[in-house]
C-alpha cells in the first residue's frame, strides 16, 4: 500500500503461511483481517490505487522464477520467511519448516534476479536478532579487524539465538557470497523489533489494519505489554529484563524500506543496514506501559518470569544505525503518544483478548 | 575400515550421491570400485572386521532418526554432504541439490542427536574453504575481536567462494547455534584437501581402493597434476596459480577422525580444529609433481590456463593448524615418495584416463 501509494506499479504475492501457523498454534492476531485479494480490492475502492495480487508459494523455484520473469519487477522486497522465534524452537517439524522455507525463498530469489532479472535490486528482511548480544559495538553488517599486525574487512560475525534468527544469518551468508560471485544488487536490513498499528494506508478502512500479534509465537513485547495493559493483566518481563534491542516504528519500517529502494545497493558488495530508530530494555517497555497506561487511568503491574527463552539478561549493547539516517530516514520515536494510540485500538478489541496465549508455550531455556 | 580395525563396531550408511552425479556429469573416478555392501564383504574377509552397511538418504529425517535410534553410535562421522565446488555452480539444480542435501542432512543429523542420543558425540567435516583467504591470519574457528577498547570471542567469519563451500559455512552457523543452545558435543573438522591412494586397509585388496577423482569436478588438484603427469599432457594451473591451501595425506584425515572420536568435544562449544599438514600454492605442487615425475623418466610441462573460478590467485595465507597436533597428530607430508606412490598407481590404470574429463567444463569467473 505504501509503495502504491507512491505511484509504483506493485505486484504482492503470499502463501499465507504465517497465517497457517497462526491457525495451527492457536495464535490468532487481536485483530482478524481479510485475505490479500479482499484487502487490495478495499485498498483500491478507497486510494484509487491498483495492487496485483497472486497467492503461490516462493519456496517453490516455479512460482518464483514465473513471477519474477512476469513482472520483471526493478526491486524486490522479499519478506517471505516464517518470522517466529518461538515457534522454530517449538520442535523438529517447526524448525525445518522454518529452516527449509527460509533459505529455499532466498535461495529461489537470488537465481530468479540472477536467471532472468540481474538488473533487479533485492531488498532482504534480515533481524537485528542476527548480532545477537556481543560485548563490543555492532557494526553495520562488516567490520575491519586488525589482528597480528595485518588487517581485513569481514561480515560482522554473527550469533543469533533462535533457529529462525539463525536462517537469517544463513540468508547473509548465502546473499553475501551471490553477491560476491555475480555481482548482484542486494540489501540486507538488519532490522529490529517493530511496533505499530497506523499507517496513512492502512488507517484508510479498519480492514486495512496491519497484522497485529500479541501471543507468545509471533507477538513482539511491545504489542505484548500494549494487550497486557488492556486486558488488565500484569506486565510479563522474562527474567531480569535488561534484554536490550533496537526497536522501531512501523512507518519507519516502511520509510526504510523506501529509502532503500530509492538508492540501490552497488554490485560490489551486499549492503547491509541496521534498522532501528532506538534501544530499549524489557524493563525499560514495560515502564513505558505503565506509565503511558496511566494517562487512560490504568493502573498497571509489572511481574517478572521465569525466562523461557535461553539469552542473556543482563549485557551490553551498542549497535550503530547510521546507514539508514544518511539515506533520510526522519525517526518516530516511542512516545507516551504513540502507545496511547495503541492502547486505544487495542481497547477497541478487547473482547478479542485470549489470555491464555499471551504467556509461553515455548520454552528453551 | 579404519574404525573397524580398530576394534570399533561401525556401520555405515550412504546414498550414492556422489557416485550418482559422477555417472550424470561423466565424471567417473579413475578405478572403479564396487558398492558399499560389497566392499564391506570384501573388507570382512580380507581382515575379519564387519562393517555394518545401509543404503539410505540421511536427507530424509526418518533415514536418520531410524539409524541413530538403532544403533544408538557413541560417535557420528559425518562425510554425507554433496562435496564438489564446481558442481555447486553449474545451474540452479545443482546448486539447489547441493544446498538442500548439505544443510537438511546436518539439520536431521542434529536433531536425532539431540532427540535420541544427546551424548553421541557428532564429527562434522567442515572445509578450510569456509574461511576464505583473507589477509589475516586464520584463527582456529574463533577469533578474539577488540573493538573500541572492549572484547568478544566470535566464530572467526567466513566468506567462501563456491556453493558448496558456503553450504558448509551454513552447517557451522546451525551447528554452532545448536551446540549454543542444547549442550550437544561436536566437533567441526576444517579440513583442507585430500590426497592419497593408500590405507593399511585399503591396501588389503585393489577392490578396496579410496574413491580416486581426477576431473573437474570431483578431482583435487593433487589428483588432477598426477594424472596429467602419467597422460602425458601439461598440468594445468589456473590463473597465476599463487591460489595456497592447506592440505593433508588421506592416512591423516584418519587420524584426525580418530583423534576427534577419541577425545569427544565438550559441550560449551562448538570444537573447530583445522585440519591440514602443510600449505602449497598451486604453482607449488605443479613443481613438486614435475620433479617427482622427473625419477619416473616422465618429462612434465606446466601450462597456465584461465582461471574458471573466481578467487585471489595471489594472496595471503596462514591458517593456524595447532589444535590436532595438540591431540596427537603425527603428519605424513607430501614428500616425492608419496606423489611417486600415487603416480605408479596411477600408471596401473593409465588406460582408464579420460583427457577431456580434466579440463573446467563449469566457469564462474
């Protein structure tokens, strides 16, 4: 809708396989929403603005090589992966489906580019989630180390601590040697946990609201504490709470995305940036709940659990985010306002609220 | 054999993957050899030591989980990964097999440990092709990084330069995040190329000979000079030739194997050790094969062709290999005697040398 809007010509194409897992684990969004074709046919009764739209399944190279060749489109903006944590630690059917699904659409994308449309600039999902919690500063995406008086330039080495931020570091590797050897034209953005319920678009028709998770599989704790806030139940921190990650706006995302596709990566090198407009600890979210819920005259407890995630609590972390700022990207920050507004359309559906999927199914610890 | 002379009960499993792409690429090793059952029959009598064996795919999860449950091994050797370079850059369904067999059987192989047998110690054989050649030098799978006056010991980063390679950068990212996570002991060979013809037990019959590849796809460069050299044609140095690897005997990569098995990995972190005696250049071997040559009457040209690959023909290169010696590793380096050994053996069969199998058929420069 974002890129509609714009006057690009956009082509979207899902198997619905988040909403698939979402049916199979019990985890439906607080808000449900219709399919791809109902809401680009809503999309355009209200914006004028056409979506093609195709349900296929990118894991399978025919349908990618078919659609790239057919639209020969200039970017491609790839966010065809199982993006649970949770759930690819859930057992070996989950963490292959995860596995097998995420490097088999990157893989089919990259020699679809390759194949039939090299001039094509793929524009990479990856998470922030890839660095994992190292004891120095991130990079964005490379770092030069100088070790026994010589020096090169290498990817950030990467730790991440669930399989499905694992299959994006595979994805990396992967991007990064295509590119190497055929000089390839790709993002990757290292992105962080998002939050969000509005956007110009979707604010068009409450059907065009995006999706919004708040359970233990395929929620984010922003979304979580918001759900949590309303339904009246305590804040849930895992653990000491100083799990600290970059976070952003969904119009950020958006933004970053745009900005992205505005200004191709080169040829020589994968391009990699760190998106995300701010850091925070769990604790510190879910201070900001509390603090913006009392605004509505909520009043609102904090309660820390066992942690059912194996990550550290307690660590330092300094990742830099300059590549996205230097292409133009204008942050909106977490304000007391930005929640409010959350809490208000949560409020709105509160009677959707399962409780019992907020707390987790999942554990690895 | 090895294993089995050695008092160990062993059972091995393959699927012919790679027999079965030499007969579809017409790459068939320079003495033929009879199956996995047979040579297993053949060993018995010659020694009296039982090789169990099965033909199956470890790519499929119940193939494995089946084998590990069964036979519950207090070790796993892990060599079943499509191993050619070139064949992972000739199309897109090379590649894609390529990936695909390489990461679902690490994936399955795992997951039964994990599942089945959580103190089995697994033996990956990585590659010293993951790290690439950059201009440091190659730590023994970590590097200690400081970085604006703070430090963290990462996996040192990768950056291969075929498919293939880059498959087995994968496996170490999943294998390190798996050992992270679960506590499982493994250990990650980085093994440099393989030369050699003659085991104690291979030597027990002709029949029982190691597989022994010359042509551009699954053919080592060892191989390839050595059979260049008894055909009569010039050897064949790509580029500059200045491309350096560390190699090692085949009676190595046994003990190296045993080694690892003896003294299992412990379950903090993933092992790598790098597993190599000694370093060539390309140019190099061409030299010593020549000159090895020279005691057989056989006058030897080396001629300079266009590199089909794309790599650094010139580089620097110092991998550290102390981690093997520490546990006991006695090398057999690549004297005249050995490349004499091998080209007699050779000779034996110089009728069977296919001429047109050994130049590039596949380029990605």
């Amino acid at each position: 809708m974002h890129f509609a809007a714009r006057g690009h010509n956009v082509v979207a194409i899902d198997n619905y396989l988040r909403r698939t897992i979402a049916k199979e684990t019990d985890s439906e969004p607080l808000i449900s929403t219709p399919g791809l074709p109902e809401r680009a046919g809503l999309f355009e009764e209200k914006s004028g603005h056409k979506i093609e739209t195709k349900i296929g399944d990118l894991s399978d190279p025919d349908v990618m090589f078919d659609i790239v060749k057919q639209s020969m489109p200039d970017a491609i903006v790839h966010y065809a992966e199982q993006p649970s944590g949770p759930y690819s630690m859930k057992a070996f059917d989950e963490a292959r489906r995860t596995l097998q699904n995420n490097l088999d659409v990157t893989f089919n994308c990259i020699w679809a580019i390759k194949e039939s449309n090299p001039d094509c600039h793929l524009i990479k999902l990856g998470t922030m989630g890839e660095y994992g919690t190292p004891n120095i500063d991130i990079e964005e995406g490379y770092i030069t180390i100088t070790h026994n008086g010589r020096k090169h330039r290498f990817l950030f080495p990467r730790a991440a601590s669930t399989l499905y931020h694992t299959t994006k570091v595979l994805d990396t590797d992967l991007l990064s040697f295509y590119v190497r050897t055929y000089d390839l034209r790709v993002t990757d953005l290292m992105q962080g946990p998002v939050y969000g319920l509005s956007t110009p678009e979707a604010d068009l028709d409450p059907r065009l609201c995006p999706n919004f998770h708040y359970d233990d599989i395929f929620g984010t704790v922003v979304n979580r504490f918001v759900v949590q806030a309303i339904a009246g139940v305590p804040l849930s921190v895992y653990g000491k709470g100083g799990q600290t990650r970059g976070y952003l706006n969904l119009l950020d995302t958006l933004q970053c995305i745009e900005l992205a596709v505005n200004e191709p990566a080169n040829r020589q090198q994968l391009r990699i940036l760190n998106q995300f407009t701010e850091t925070f600890s769990v604790v510190d979210l879910a201070q900001q709940v509390k603090s913006a819920a009392k605004q509505m005259d909520i009043d609102v407890t904090i309660e820390h659990q066992e942690n059912p995630r194996k990550e550290m609590e307690d660590h330092y972390y300094n990742p830099v985010h300059t590549g996205l700022t230097k292409l133009g990207l204008k942050p909106n920050y977490l304000s007391d306002d930005v929640l409010l507004g959350m809490m208000k359309r949560v409020k709105a559906h509160k009677d959707n609220i399962d409780t019992r999927i907020i707390n987790p199914r999942i554990r690895w610890s």
